[in-house]
C-alpha cells in the first residue's frame, strides 16, 4: 500500500503548487490590473487623504464638497442632495463613483499626468485637488427637478451657442451621500431610451430641406392611411389633410407626409443625417462612457445600435420616431441646439472652469464644434417651421411673452389600449436649448412636457 | 537526541515565532513595545511544553515533527486574528486551550485506537448526523448559501468539523474489510478495471452522499473534499487507478448535473467565474468578497504590507473584505506577508501532509495506514479547498484554514485528529 501512498502524497504536492501558482497570480502577476479595477477601493481609501476638489454650480452654489472625517482623512457631502445627484455623481469609498465624481476624478484629486505622483505626494504632504466650476444653473435645475416630481422623466437644457449644459434633471433621482441606499442611479438624461415620437421629424425635415428635395413651401399630401412599408399609417385621431406645405405637415405633426418624406429621401441620406446629428455614437459630452447610451434604431436583444439599411428598419416609421428608433434625451436636446445654432452641433459641456487650489485656472475648455450638420439656410428654414409649431401648432403651451420659441411635440405610443404615452417637448430660443421627457403618462407631449419646458426656458431667462 | 528531545527544541522557534508577531502588530499600531509580546510567547510556549509532556507520557514513539508544525500554524493563527480582532484572538486563546484538552483527552481514551474499527458503522451514523445537522430547522444555519453551521441559543458550531473525522474513520474501516474483494472480483473491460457490481453498491453510496451534500448542504467544497478523501483512501485500498478515474467522472458528471440544474449552485459557479460581473458583485452572497479577496493580495504584492499594515476595513468602520478571520484569513495572510508568507502557510501544510503519510507508509497493519492516509487527506484537501476557493482555483466555500482560521469547533477537531495521527505514529514506530 505504500506506492499508492507516495503518489497520493505527490497529488497533492501538485494540488499545492497550484495555489502557490494562483496565489503568485493574483498576488503578483495580476497585481497591477487588480489594484486599477475601479472595484477596489484600496486606492480610494488612500485619495481619502487628499482634500477633494470642490463642484461648484454656474452661480458658485457648492454642489460637493469636502469635510474633514477624522484625522487625515476627507468624507465627501453633497449639500444639494437629489437636486444635482444625476449629473455631479457620487465619490464613495465603498461604492466607487460616478458622474463628475467619475469624469474628473484625476483633477479632483490634483493628479497631474502620472500615477506615480499620487502615490509620492501622499508621502510627502497633504494635498488639495483642483475645484471645478461646472455650467449648470441652480434656478433652473431645481424648477425642472420641481416640475418632475410625480413623474418619471428628464429634462436636459443646453445653450444654444456653447453646448454648455444648463439643466439636467431627472426623476426618481437619489441621494449622493448615501448611493448604498439607492434603488438605482439611472440617470434619464443620458442613459434613458424612449421612442422619440414626432419629435424626430425634426431631424426628417433637416434631411428634406437641406438635401435641396423639399422646401417649407413644398406641396404635400395628408391623406390618412398612406402605407408606408406595406401597412397604412394613421395620422394622429385619424385626421385626413390634403394638399398642404410641409410647413403645416410639421405644424399639425402629420405622420402620413413625414414618413412618406423618409421614404423618398431614402436610408442612405436619412443615415447621413442622423450620423451628422450625433445618432450611432456616445454623446461627446464630459461624462463617463458607461452612463451614456447611444441612439438610433436598437437591437433591444443584442443592445447594438442597427444601421439604417437594415432590413429590419422601417425607414419611413422611422422618419416619424417610431419602429425600432430609441434616443436619450440628451441627444433631442442636441437636435434642438444644432438647429437653432444655425446649424452647428456643439459638444455638450459639463464643466467649464477647473481651477487649482491657489484659485488659478488650471483649465477653461472652449466650446468645441462637433459638427456642421446642415447650411446656416437650412437651419434657418427649419427653425421657422418649428417656430410655427409654438406659435400655431400642437406647440403652443411652450410659447414665451416676448421670447420666440421655435420646438417640437412628441407624443409616443406605448400602449395603445390604455393611451399610455411617451411625451416630448424638444425646443429652442436664441440661447437656450430643451428637451424634456414624460415617462409612461396619458396625455399628449404638447399638454404635459411643452409647458415643463416653457417654464425652464423662463428660469433660464428666456 | 531523542524523538520527544527534538520535538522540544522545535517548539521554541514556535514560541519566538508568536513573540515576534506580536511585537511587529505593537510597532505597527505605534503603541509603546511592552513585554507584553512577551508574555503571551511565555503563555503559548507554557501551553505546547504541557502538551509535549503529555505526548512525551503517554505516546513516546510518536512523530516527533508533527506538533510543533501544528503549533507554528497554531501560533501563526493567533497573531493573524490578533490583529484582525484583539477580542476574537482572546476567545480563539480559550479554545486553543480547549482543543489541547481534546487533544489529551482523545490520547487517553482511545490508547487503542483500533477500537474505532468495531464500531464503524455507529460512527458512520455519527459522522452523517452530523454532517446533516445544519439542515435541521430551528438550529442549521445558512452562511453564504451553505448550510454549514448550528447554533443553539448563543453557541454556535460546524458539525462538519467533527463529521469529517467520523466519516474518514467508518470509510477506513470500510476499506480495509472490502479491499481484497474490490480487486479481486473485478475484471477488465476494454482495459478498464471494473469492480464488481456487487461491492460497487457501497461506492455508489458514497457518490450518493456526495451528490446529496451539494444539493442539501449547498456546497460544492465539502462535497468534493469528503468525495476527494474517499477516492484517495479508495486508491490506496486498492491501488487502482481506474476507481479513481472512474470516481472522478462520476463527481464531475454529478456535479455537472446539478450546478446546471440548482440555482444557487450554479450562482456559486457565477460568482467563481465573474467575479467583476456589475450584478453578482452588489447582490447580498455575491462575488464582493471573492473580488475583495484578489484585490487583497494584489495589495500585498510579493513581500506584503508588513504585518498588521495592510487596510482590513472601510474608514468608516465596514470591513473592506467580509469574514477576515474565516474564510478569506488566507487573503488577510497574503495581504500582510505577501506571497511569500501565503507560500509559506502552504509549505506548512505539504509537510504537515508529508509527516502524515509518512505514519501511514510506517504503519503495519492496513487499518492505521487506511485511518492516517484518510485523516492526512482530508485535512489537505480541506487546505486546498478553502485556499483553493479563495485563490478561485475553485468556487469558494466556506470552511476553515485548520489550525488557522477564527473558530472554535475547527481547533478542536482539528486536534482531535493530530490525536488520532500521532496515536498511530506511536504504534508504527514502537520498537518491537
């Protein structure tokens, strides 16, 4: 019996150098992958002794904030709680971070350019991180916060000219000091996907005007019950128009002629706009990748984004914001602001100021242009059909005294039985930007998110 | 000098081993260097010299290496849970002192232990009573989705502890009996040893059990440590590999069948292959403490924080990896001492497991060498798979480091079967 023995005794001398192995594997081979995964909060525990940059609103309202916990160590607070929770984020030992937190964390805590500098200067002294002064408006924020409770939705306001974002709320919402405590800190703004509904046209008539096809005076059919793709389309209560411009095709949110436009403009050249429009791609905002989600027509299984010469595309459902399309707010917002920037789209923009702790200016990025999406003539074009819209159309309770409002209403099909909708209200001024977004609700977008929006436009000084 | 003279000598590095461990854990906390250190070195050195003197008594030929391993284990135990916990290493002091009375005591009373052979399927009965005693309602306890635990009122304790000992005994008196007709009766197909269908009823039982344990018990490490120690002791039984393989794809099967099968299985698998999956990492028994155990020994690196240096908690009082001084004191181990300590902790044990099966190959009679062979294994594998699970050799389970980890019914019946092992060393190399 003792060979047996002998060789059992050498299984387990091979079962014990696999520990060694694995051990050595985690302990030494894989250490440095190990100690970047943003899980371990080894590395926070250590930035806890590095004094936080603070976040600061547009007005210079503290947004967070450090306070001392007890020795050398710094807890974060966040004294505007839920308000500006989606956007700033939260830094927490346990729990990681995310949003600004996330985003700037390099600058937050003074990083400059290399690891190796953290890890010295926390041997040599104390150290502050770098404030950020960010571009969102207090007022404004916490009106559109207001006029959200009650209702799951966002709104998103962004200047017309920079890109800088002013607003962006959304709803349920949770609170940054404590993210252990938090059903979920989904952020509507950037990472909720809703049918678009009409307000998609927009993008429609941008493809229409500025290919040089249609012009706002073009003559149309409104005729209920078109078929699009093999199956007649209804207009909204099934009202058949006649010949008509394309004008009052937007103004009265036609179906039947915006998918009828889709089709003959074709998949290539609606795909040509949509990518110019920023659709297909992570916004080129200054937030994590990770809470950020693309738009266009989605692979809701595979979570992947489908071109538009699919075969599953409808392109002219599609050219009315309904088949598979799926955007976030953010990204109407940035329809909204390309158009009445003349046709520019801008990088929208969190931060606007970084500054180290002598009260220097470390950092004052421009605005960045991402994109020439149509002619300054175009976007002219388009504009004053969405004006009419406000002025005259299903967009009337977003109109401003004195302030010309040039927008879209949305309102999209959830669930038909139940007159269960997603509701919009896409928009501009000369200077600010909207788009806002009512969750699941009975009601039409131009009754429940166009006078949402109006009052934002008001609280950013439109 | 002779074999009690050496085991002697070999406790006093034991001793400075703990003495020193303690002074490096008082630099650490910046606390004034008493002699306190010292005090507690004099303590555990006063314990071991008592239990040499009882093994020098009543066991004069035994394996005179064996106790003062356990004892660098032991003492190392203590000084990592001292500075994990200054009150948990307290108590862990009491049953270290419990568990050498169960040690004296089991020296004592089965002198001869070849007693245990007679009575082998009343231990049987023990060992799996106790093995489904956390199943009970109103006393089991659930830690981590395995039924591993009892309490009753304020004690709380792991049958399995003891079970294991019951179940490696019953399986060696078992053996030992039906070894001879195993081999014999079998016959070869296609090359293949297989036993004959009569005996292989028995077998099948075991496999049974195992297969039972994973479902019931909700845990595949102990399955696959009692199923390990029944296959080993079943080669060196018979000296056939066949059984082995043959075992061995009956326990894959088997717990293939039921990881696809049984939910909370298959979440164990989960967690032991994604360990950063965003959803199993924030669920309750999710992969935050497997996870937390690598970042653990990424932080220690080769040589280790330094003992007592590494971060054990949140600053603001959570710990940073649950149950520090149970299942994952191996990554608390590797965190301060790096891989270097972690590899020497597992070198304690090859040549504890070493010592073991050298009893066995010295035994003369086929029960000792079945009994020494099966207690060496099971506490091996025991090794592997709390070690092994940590390290995600495997998925992790929740048993203890012997000797090691924070518990009171480990110690003791880890020394219950050192007991055991040097009884059958004393035997072996009595003179005759």
């Amino acid at each position: 019996m003792n060979v047996p023995i002998y060789r059992l005794f050498m299984v387990f001398l091979l079962l014990f150098a696999v520990l060694i192995g694995f051990t050595s594997r985690w302990a030494v081979f894989g250490e440095q992958q190990l100690r970047e995964n943003p899980k371990n909060a080894r590395v926070r525990i250590e930035e806890q002794r590095i004094k936080r940059g603070v976040i600061r609103a547009a007005n210079g309202d503290v947004l967070a904030g450090s306070t001392r916990l007890s020795g050398d160590r710094y807890g974060r607070r966040y004294p505007t709680g839920r308000l500006f929770a989606l956007p700033i984020g939260f830094d927490n030992v346990r729990f990681g971070r995310q949003g600004l937190e996330a985003y700037y964390n390099d600058a937050l805590v003074g990083r400059k350019e290399e690891l190796t500098s953290l890890v010295d200067s926390l041997i040599t002294e104390p150290q502050i991180g770098d404030d950020l002064q960010t571009t969102l408006v207090p007022r404004a924020q916490e009106l559109a916060y207001d006029l959200l409770q009650g209702h799951k939705g966002a709104v998103v306001a962004l200047g017309v000219r920079d890109g800088s974002v002013k607003v962006m709320a959304g709803t349920p919402s949770f609170d940054p000091d404590k993210p252990q405590e938090a059903e979920s800190t989904f952020n509507r703004a950037t990472q909720g996907l809703y049918p678009p509904g009409s307000t998609f046209k927009t993008v429609t008539a941008t493809a229409a005007i500025d290919s040089g096809r249609y012009q706002p005076e073009s003559r149309v059919n409104g005729r209920n019950g078109k078929v699009i793709s093999g199956t007649p389309l209804n207009n909204f209560q099934q009202q058949s128009y006649g010949d008509i411009t394309l004008t009052e095709a937007l103004t009265n949110s036609v179906n039947t002629v915006w998918a009828d436009v889709g089709v003959k403009l074709g998949r290539e050249r609606m795909q040509e706009y949509m990518d110019r429009f920023g659709f297909g791609e992570k916004p080129p905002m200054d937030y994590p990748d990770t809470q950020m989600f693309s738009s266009g027509p989605r692979d809701t299984e595979r979570n992947e984004i489908l071109p538009m010469r699919s075969d599953r595309v409808d392109v002219g459902r599609t050219a009315i914001g309904q088949g598979l399309l799926l955007v976030t707010p953010l990204q109407m917002a940035t329809v909204a602001q390309t158009i009445g920037n003349g046709g520019v789209r801008m990088e929208p923009r969190l931060v606007q100021r970084v500054i180290d702790p002598d009260g220097r200016t470390v950092d004052e990025p421009m605005p960045e242009q991402a994109e020439r999406v149509m002619s300054r003539d175009s976007a002219e074009k388009v504009a004053t059909m969405m004006r009419s819209v406000v002025r005259e159309g299903s967009g009337t309770a977003a109109a401003l005294e004195g302030v010309t409002v040039a927008g879209k209403t949305g309102t999209a099909e959830i669930n038909i039985e139940q007159g269960i909708n997603d509701l919009w209200f896409i928009g501009f001024t000369e200077d600010v930007a909207v788009a806002v977004i009512i969750e699941r609700e009975r009601g039409q977008g131009g009754t429940v998110a166009a006078p949402i929006a109006k009052q934002v436009l008001q609280a950013l000084g439109q | 000098m002779s074999a009690r003279n050496r085991e002697l000598m070999a406790l006093i590095p034991a001793s400075l081993l703990l003495t020193a461990g303690f002074a490096a854990i008082f630099i650490q906390r910046n606390e004034l260097l008493s002699n306190v250190s010292l005090t507690y070195g004099g303590m555990f050195l006063g314990l071991c010299f008592v239990a040499h003197l009882v093994i020098r008594f009543t066991l004069p030929y035994a394996d005179p290496y064996l106790f003062p391993l356990v004892a660098v284990l032991a003492c190392f135990g203590l000084v990592v849970i001292y500075r994990i916990d200054e009150d948990l290493a307290r108590v862990q002091a009491q049953w270290f002192v419990i568990g050498l009375i169960a040690f004296a005591l089991t020296i004592f009373l089965l002198r001869d232990f070849r007693l245990l052979e007679r009575y082998r399927y009343t231990i049987a009965f023990a060992g799996l009573l106790l093995l489904l005693l956390p199943r009970v309602p109103g006393i089991g306890e659930q830690v981590n989705g395995a039924y591993l635990g009892v309490r009753i009122g304020p004690i709380s304790f792991q049958p399995s502890e003891l079970g294991k000992i019951a179940i490696v005994i019953f399986l060696a008196a078992y053996l030992q009996d039906t070894r001879r007709v195993l081999v014999q009766g079998s016959r070869r197909i296609l090359g293949v040893t297989i036993p004959p269908l009569k005996h292989l009823g028995p077998l099948l039982v075991v496999w049974g059990a195992a297969m039972f344990m994973l479902v019931f018990i909700r845990d595949l490490g102990s399955s696959l440590m009692y199923f390990g120690a029944f296959l080993a002791l079943l080669y060196v039984a018979t000296n056939r590999l066949s059984f082995v393989v043959i075992g061995l794809l009956m326990f894959a099967a088997g717990a293939w069948f039921f990881s696809s099968t049984v939910g909370h299985v298959q979440d164990r698998i989960d967690v032991w292959l994604n360990p950063f999956a965003p959803g199993l990492y924030d669920q309750p028994g999710g992969s935050y403490q497997i996870a937390n155990g690598m970042f653990a020994m990424a932080d220690g690196g080769l040589f280790g924080r330094g003992l007592g240096a590494a971060v054990l908690r949140v600053p603001d009082g959570g710990p940073l990896i649950p149950a520090p001084e149970t299942d994952m004191i191996f990554a608390v181990i590797v965190n301060d001492l790096g891989l270097l300590g972690g590899a020497g902790v597992i070198a304690t044990y090859l040549l504890i497991a070493e010592r073991g099966f050298k009893i066995a190959t010295l035994a003369t009679d086929s029960f000792s060498k079945l009994l020494a062979t099966g207690l060496t294994a099971v506490m091996a594998l025991q090794v592997f798979v709390i070690v092994g699970g940590v390290t995600r050799v495997i998925p992790l389970t929740g048993v203890t480091l012997p000797f090691v980890s924070y518990g009171g019914s480990s110690i003791v019946a880890n020394f219950i079967l050192l007991a055991l092992l040097l009884l059958i060393s004393n035997r072996a190399r009595r003179p005759a």
